[in-house]
C-alpha cells in the first residue's frame, strides 16, 4: 500500500509568518514529489515539484526534500491571507500519482 | 493552451440511478486520470489510462463503476447504480506521458446523491 501522510490541520499562521507543511511517503523508491493548492471548491493546480534531495525555491515558496526520512516539505515565506487553502501533497508512484489528504492552511490577517 | 475541460459541473440524482461524467484532456496528454475526492480527503484515483489502455484501475469500484477512453482522447467515467457513498467531486486530470510529469486537473464534477 502505497500511502501519503499529512497533518490535516488547519494550519494557523500570522499574515507575514512562515508556514510549513510537512509530507511523508511509504515509498524509498519514489522519485518525484508535487505540491498543490487546492481553494476550497476549485481543483488541484500545481504550486512546485521536486526530484533531488534538498531545497527548491520558487518565490515564496520552497520545497525540501530528504529522500532518507522519506519526508516532503513546503515552506511559504511572507505568507498572506490569500495562501488560505489546502495544500496537498502528491507522490509519483511508478506513473500514478498518490495524494495526501492534505493540509488546511489559514493564514490570518 | 486549453485546459482540461469536464461536464457537467454538478450533478444530483438518487440512489439506484445511473450518471455518466465526461472529459477532454489537454491536447496531447497521453495520461489521463480520474480521481474521486470526497469532502475532506485528498483526491483518490479511480482508473488511469496511458493513450486509450487502462494503466491501473485497482481502486475502480468495477461493480458499479466502469470507464473507456476511446481514441486515446475523450474519456467517460459511469456510475451505475450509485450509492449514496459516492457523493463526492469527480476529477479528470492529464499529463503529457505520466512520468516526471504534472497532473493538470479539470474543475471536477460535483456529485451528490440522495
């Protein structure tokens, strides 16, 4: 069973704050690692993806990953209260994708 | 570049009926997915095709849930008969080979029901 864990929050942080969400997968295989953000009744769009161990930065955001703890991240720098969503953690399993149940993040004025 | 495109939006029926949702991947994508996303859970996949062969229905509920790709372009999704279990959205996704490649997502079909 090939399974993606996150802390379903929500998530609190002050407007400006750094917000973390965190990942873990089951898979050492793995080899490709996706953030979405999810509005509450949209669809999924991708925010970043990334293949090699350490840290990928994309504006505010960066993503980390360290493939010996099996362990995804997503830092959002200056958060502001448009970053409120749920962010979803996606794991590339051979050619499927497997979603986390994703993380509800409220960033507060 | 069009997006994924997905109809209808919403959809309620009762128990015991049938319901048929439609995609139209992006232009190109070989992979195509559909997820079912309950209220609170991240998007579980339902049946993924690679052009118009299945690549992995595992979690397809095969007794009442069938889909086809025809053409290796549109796809359908049906449910039949539904439960109330399945109220849920409905997401269609594409990627252009299904390897180190993004998902695209389409706006999803919102199903209740009752």
């Amino acid at each position: 069973q090939k399974e993606v864990e996150q802390n379903s929050g929500p998530l609190s942080v002050p407007e400006g704050a750094i917000a973390s969400l965190n990942c873990t997968y089951s898979d050492r295989g793995s080899q490709s690692f996706f953030w979405y953000r999810q509005y509450s009744g949209k669809s999924p769009e991708l925010i970043m993806f990334i293949y090699s161990n350490g840290d990928k930065e994309d504006g505010r955001f960066t993503a980390q990953l360290n493939k010996a703890s099996q362990y995804v991240s997503l830092l959002i720098r200056d958060s502001q209260p448009s970053d409120s969503a749920t962010y979803l953690c996606a794991v590339l399993y051979g050619q499927n994708f497997v979603f986390g149940p994703g993380t509800r993040l409220s960033v507060l004025p | 570049e069009a997006g994924v495109a997905q109809s209808p939006r919403y959809k309620i029926i009762e128990k015991r009926q049938s319901v048929a949702f439609w995609c139209n991947p992006i232009s190109g994508h070989a992979t195509l997915y559909w997820y079912q996303q309950i209220l609170g859970q991240g998007p579980k996949l339902l049946i993924q095709f690679q052009n118009n062969g299945v690549v992995d229905d595992s979690q397809l509920p095969k007794d009442r849930f069938s889909a086809e790709r025809l053409k290796g372009v549109d796809s359908t999704l049906k449910i039949q008969p539904a439960k109330l279990e399945d109220s849920a959205v409905y997401l269609c996704a594409s990627s252009l080979w299904g390897g180190n490649t993004e998902a695209f997502f389409g706006q999803g079909t919102r199903l209740t029901v009752v």
